[in-house]
C-alpha cells in the first residue's frame, strides 16, 4: 500500500505513478532554452520560406504533371464524380481502371471513355469485401498493369438519424468509405513506393471536416479518411517516399450525381459535378495536399475552433437544413436484395449480393 507521502508525490508528479507510465518532470530529458530558441528560429525560417514559395506559386500558376500512358484507378467509377474524373483522366492519356458494384453504370462509363478513344477496364467490385479488393487488385496488376494513381472516390450515405440507423448500414458506410482505403492502398501503395512514383488520391468531403444531422456515420467516416490521408502523407514524407504524392479532396455538396436527392442548401450554391471533377484532376496534376471545394471555406474553416459551439452550430443548421441521400435504383444484373424486405433507405447498392466472380471485367 503506498504511504500518504507516496500518494502525494505520485499526484504531483514527482514519482512514476502506479497505473500510469507517466516520467516524472523531473527524470525526463530536456532541452536546453538555447536549443529550444535555435529550433523555433529554424522552424519559423522554414515556415515562411514554404509560404513565399506558396505565394508564389498561386500567382505564377503550379507546373502540372504529364499523366501520359499512367494506370489510374477509379473506384466508384460507374457513376457520379468517379465517371466524370475518368473521362477527364481519359482525355488525358491515362489508362483507366474502374471499379463500381454497379454493373451497368460501369458498361457505361467504359463505352463513354472509349467513345472517346480512351482506354478503359472496368471491374465489378464490392469495396465492402477486403478478399474481393485484394483479388481484383492482383487481376488487375496481371490484365492490365502497375497501378500508380489510386482514386479512392467510391463513397455511400446512409442520411438517417443515428439511432433510426441500422447497424449494418453503419458497418457498410465505413466499409466502403474507409477501410476500403486501407486494403486498395496496402494493394497498390507498395509498387508505387517500388517505382517512386504514384499518387493517393482520397475523395473525403466537407463533411468530414464539420458534423451534419444525420449524416452522422457518414461524418465519421470521411473524417477519417481526412485523417488517413494526413497520416499517410507524413508517414511517406518520413519513409523518404518523394516520388509519392497523396491529394485530399474535401467538396462542399455536389448536385445531380447519385448521391444525394436533395441538399437544401442555403448561401452556399451545391457544386456542379464537372466543376469538382475539373478541381479533382488540378490537384492531381498539380500534386496539391488539400483542396477544398470551394476553396474560400479553407479561410472559413479555422474558425470552428475559435468562436463558440453555438455559432458554428446555428451557422450549420441554417447552412444545411436538411441533405436527403438519393434512394439508388436496383440495376437489372443485381437484383438479388441481401435483405428479406428492404425499406426505401435500405434500396443502395451494398444491400446487393455482388455477381459471381467469373464475368467481372466490363
Ligand atoms: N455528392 C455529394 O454531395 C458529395 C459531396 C462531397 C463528397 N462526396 C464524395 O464524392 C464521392 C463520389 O460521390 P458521388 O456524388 O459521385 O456519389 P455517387 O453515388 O454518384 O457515386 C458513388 C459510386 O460509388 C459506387 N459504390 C457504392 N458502393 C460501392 C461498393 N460497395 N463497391 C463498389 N462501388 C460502390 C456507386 O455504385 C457509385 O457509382 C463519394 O466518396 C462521396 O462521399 C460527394
């Protein structure tokens, strides 16, 4: 039993606590004032001399990178943003690989990028199975090639109130929205660290930046994939991994693609697709960290931190009164529901069985 003296010093941390781990003050290494002052001084140094350059760099316009002949892949390709970034990519000389659970919207976003004399594979894929990322990843390597731009777009919504959600469409938001970004970039991240040379490219949203009524799930899960990306990003920079680059991309809501019926948005106009689909293959081309859409919400931001929990709260509930996810039609191929009775909600496509293996290629 430790003595009152004991207690004491463990509370006021001059002795190792009993359940923590924590050094005392006193037996951690320090550094002199002088080596502190001399760091600071380096790192504000550094830090306006990345601002020039950043300056200047907006002025004078950032170089923009040759993706001639590069093996881009496009997940959630089949529709929405993912089919209007491919076409671009296309038109840009990539060779385009799409992945989509939707079987139809794939045949048609590879007979309108070969339309335009683009080449193009496409893969029927569900992101919410690990063993079916990690396979297709192998067949693509073997049919088509190295992978070195990686879009992870593919995304879905639940749009319910947290406790009205069920527990599988909570596990299928973050299956697809996140952790699919895991096994695509254990699957492709290695050649591309191999060759020094690949880009990450993680379609977040504004969402994973600030939290909307029920979208909860959802803002979870793009959260973090803001988070995976930064992580990602410094864990290259400290890998030495100069050649690979990672592009976050954050829009505002976007109109007409599949995703959400009806955003009342209110000041704020909704994003038209081809704009982002533009600013996406910018970044890209540009190996831009962080692009936010649009891009003046990047000097908005910061002020969720500064002014109170109420602002921000009657700021966003009158900015987003209410964002209705679009119910998906069932594609003729995949009319096998998983789900004994499906309500309206549940008509998405990860309530869908995804087709047998055999004839997955488009
Ligand atoms: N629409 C918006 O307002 C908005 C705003 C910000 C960010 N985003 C993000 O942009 C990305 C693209 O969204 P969108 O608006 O084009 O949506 P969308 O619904 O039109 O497209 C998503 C695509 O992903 C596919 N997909 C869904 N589940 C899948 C699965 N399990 N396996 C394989 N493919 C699957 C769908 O079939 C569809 O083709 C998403 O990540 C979304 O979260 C959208």
């Amino acid at each position: 039993m430790a003595s009152d003296r004991e207690s004491t010093e463990y509370m006021n941390g001059i002795r190792p606590g009993p359940l923590t781990r924590e050094i005392p003050e006193c037996m951690r290494d320090k550094y002199t004032i002088i080596q502190t002052i001399l760091d600071v001084l380096a790192f504000l140094m550094l830090a306006i001399g990345h601002v020039i350059q950043a300056i200047y760099r907006s002025i004078r316009g950032h170089p923009k990178k040759d993706l001639k002949g590069c093996i881009a892949l496009v997940t959630g390709g089949g529709g929405g943003l993912g089919s209007l970034v491919a076409l671009r990519l296309a038109r840009l000389g990539c060779v385009v690989v799409l992945w989509d659970i939707n079987r139809q919207g794939l045949e048609d976003t590879v007979k309108l990028v070969k339309g335009i004399g683009g080449k193009c594979f496409g893969y029927v894929v569900d992101l919410a199975s690990r063993d079916d990322i990690y396979n297709t990843a192998k067949q693509v390597e073997k049919e088509v090639g190295k992978v070195s731009l990686l879009i992870n777009n593919a995304g879905v919504v639940s749009g319910q109130y947290l406790l009205d959600t069920p527990d599988y469409l909570i596990q299928r938001t973050f299956d697809v929205n996140i952790l699919a970004h895991f096994w695509t970039v254990k699957a492709f991240l290695p050649a591309m660290i191999e060759d020094n040379d690949g880009h990450i490219v993680t379609i977040a949203s504004m969402a994973g930046q600030v939290g909307v009524a029920k979208l909860v799930d959802y803002c979870a899960s793009k959260s973090a994939a803001c988070g995976f990306d930064e992580a990602l990003r410094l864990e290259l920079e400290v890998k030495g991994a100069k050649g690979v680059n990672t592009s976050l991309i954050c829009p505002y809501f976007i109109r007409a693609t599949g995703m959400f019926e009806e955003v009342n948005s209110r000041f704020v106009p909704t994003l038209s697709p081809n704009e982002v689909a533009d600013r996406v293959v910018l970044a890209i081309r540009t190996n831009e960290p962080v692009a936010v859409i649009p891009s003046y919400f990047r000097l908005l931001l910061p002020f969720k931190w500064i002014v109170p929990w109420a602002c921000i709260s009657e700021l966003i509930r009158g900015l987003v009164p209410d964002a209705v996810p679009a119910p998906m039609p069932l594609p003729d191929t995949l009319q096998k529901p998983v789900l004994a009775t499906p309500s309206k909600a549940d008509s998405r496509p990860m309530t869908l069985t995804p087709p047998s293996r055999h004839d997955r290629q488009v």
